[in-house]
C-alpha cells in the first residue's frame, strides 16, 4: 500500500454540487453534510469574510456600505474566483467538521455547456482549496443518477434539470450523453421576471430574497386549481416610500411566462434531436425534472401539455445532482466513463 492510498484512508472525499443558488456537499459514509446558499458577505475595506452560507443570505439586500453580499457563481459557472475559493474552503470544512490538514479527493457537478476556461477555474478553486485531486461531471448525468434513473441500460432517459443559473437537458443512453444542452436560464431568471413585472406594472421596487419568495408561495406554470394570493412589500418609485400590495398567482404566471416558454422550446429541441430508438424510449418513460427550479407549481403540468410525454418530478429534486455525485465516490469505474475530460 503506498503513501497515497494510506493517506486516503485517512481523508474524507467529497462530492459538492456547486450550484448558483446552492452549495451541497456529500461526505462518503455519512451523506450531505452541508447544504447552504452559494451567498458570501465580504468587508470591501479589510477584504475578509464576514460570512458564508445561511448567514449571508440574511445579509442579503440588509448590509451596511461597507459589506456586499456576492453570490460567487453565475449561471452555474465562477465569476468571483477569490470569493469562490474562500467559499469552497469554508463548505470543505465544515464538511469535516474540523479545521485539520484534510486533502480531499472532491467531485464536482458542472453545467453541460461549461467552457475550457470555466473548467479550469472550477478545478482550480477546488485544488487551492487543499484538494488532492478532482473531478468534473456533468449535472445532467449525475441529476439522472440521483434520480434513480437507470443510465447504464441501452434505453433512453431524458433528465431536465433546473438549477439556480442554468437549466441542463440531457438525453442519457449506457452511461453516456446523447444529446445535452445548458440553457442559462433558471431559477434566479424567474426571480429577475417577477422584479422586472412588478418594477413595470406597479412601480414597485423588491428585493431579491422577496422576488423568490414569492415565486415559492404563488409562483406557477399552469393555472392552479384554487387561485391564491399573496401580499407584498416593497418601494413605491414614484413616492419613495414602502409600500404594501397583494398580488395574484395569476400575475406571476404572466411574469414568469417568457422563462417557462425558454425551458419548453430547448426541451422541445431537444426531442427533436434525439435519434428515432431513443425517441421511442422517452415516450415510454417520459421526462423527469430535477433540480430546485423543477418544484415550480405546476410546471411538469405545463410540460406534460406541451409535449405530450409522462413528466415526473423527482423525489428529492433539490439533492439529485449532489446524491448522484455521491454515488460517484464509491463507483470510481462509472466515474471515470463519466466524468469530463480536462
């Protein structure tokens, strides 16, 4: 046995599903460990974090002049990568619950449509972030495998995940990718169109954590069976004073509109270019929505209609990606046909 498996036995690896709206972490043998908003509050004077996770994201829209709270990742990818690192030290961490000398082996989920210079900052953050080695795989794959799906079959699976910043859409046959497309629209998109909606009808101004809120409390696809309402607060541009109003689910269809059309026309694309087998599979065994964006009301309703194929939602959309990147750690053989090349 050399040093270096002597040494693993002692570190822990990980898989971490680094996503624009939430970080998971999986610990081999003892499941996800952390689950936390990709948010880090960061003092612009001194440079340092002031916090990470949870706590940041109360500090959204809430801090004093000289603290910003940044979400380090968009649409799937990094665009802080100072912040990134620090972010990914902090989750690694508190993964282990200890602040010890840890290399960790780490897997990483990645959009499908992720460049070679995206690649190399994801790795890169992750390796001075005291990895020993990593590995990237695709969100769709693994979202598919944390969903339960079958990959290894020679049939066809259709996994559309939608994430914070990108929605993946794959076609998946004996462990490999078919077809795949990264639309980058998602869940922080939808929360932009109800901002932009009530900015435009109502001269109302509200914040990005209300945006979102309300999209999880009256947010839908497809008319819902019982309408519902819900009452806001914001500032009235007009007079410059806050405001309150109620607002229907009705409305925030309209707002959200455009982006479910998005997500429906690159799922339609991609039906078409699956080959005619594979076709027949997916109509068989229809489509299956992953991902936090995916537990819109009513949205594998609205898909079921326009298509005409069996939707299903999976059972724990939120953790699919990170629950199929944990399977990874114990099946290194299914890694390594899977995982993306450097």
């Amino acid at each position: 046995m050399n040093f270096r498996s002597i040494f693993h036995l002692f570190s822990s690896d990980l898989a971490i599903d680094m996503g624009t709206a939430n970080s998971l972490v999986f610990c081999k043998g003892k499941g996800i460990v952390v689950n936390e908003p990709s948010i880090v509050a960061v003092n612009q004077l001194t440079g340092d974090i002031e916090a990470v996770g949870h706590e940041a994201k109360k500090m959204l829209g809430r801090t004093p002049g000289n603290i910003t709270a940044i979400r380090p990742l968009k649409d799937g990818v990094i665009a802080d990568f100072k912040v990134t690192e620090k972010m990914l030290n902090f989750f690694i961490h508190k993964a282990h619950g200890r602040k010890l000398l840890v290399h960790p082996r780490i897997i990483i989920g990645v959009p499908s449509g992720i460049t070679p210079v995206e690649k190399r900052a994801v790795v890169d953050s992750a390796f001075r972030a005291k990895a020993s080695e990593v590995y990237l795989v695709e969100q769709a794959m693994v979202a598919a495998i944390g969903a339960g799906l079958a990959i290894t079959e020679p049939s066809g699976n259709m996994v559309v995940d939608i994430g914070g910043g990108t929605t993946d859409i794959a076609v998946i046959s004996i462990s490999g990718i078919v077809y795949s497309r990264s639309v980058r629209l998602a869940g922080h998109e939808m929360d932009d169109s109800i901002t932009q909606y009530i900015k435009r009808k109502y001269n109302l101004l509200i914040g990005e954590r209300t945006a979102e809120q309300i999209k999880i409390d009256v947010g839908s696809a497809f008319p819902l069976d019982e309408p519902t309402r819900v009452e806001i607060k914001g500032r009235n541009l007009i007079e410059g004073i806050p405001k309150t109003l109620v607002i229907t689910d009705e409305e925030i269809r309209e707002a959200l509109s455009e982006c479910v059309g998005t997500i429906i026309n690159a799922i339609r694309v991609a039906l078409e270019r699956t080959p005619p087998e594979l076709s027949g599979d997916i109509v068989d065994k229809g489509i299956v929505l992953t991902g936090g964006g995916s537990m819109l009301r009513n949205l594998d309703k609205r898909i079921r209609e326009e298509t005409g194929l069996p939707v299903t939602l999976a059972n724990d959309p939120l953790s699919s990606v990170v629950l199929g990147t944990g399977r990874m750690l114990s099946d290194f053989s299914l890694l390594r046909k899977i995982s993306i090349p450097e």
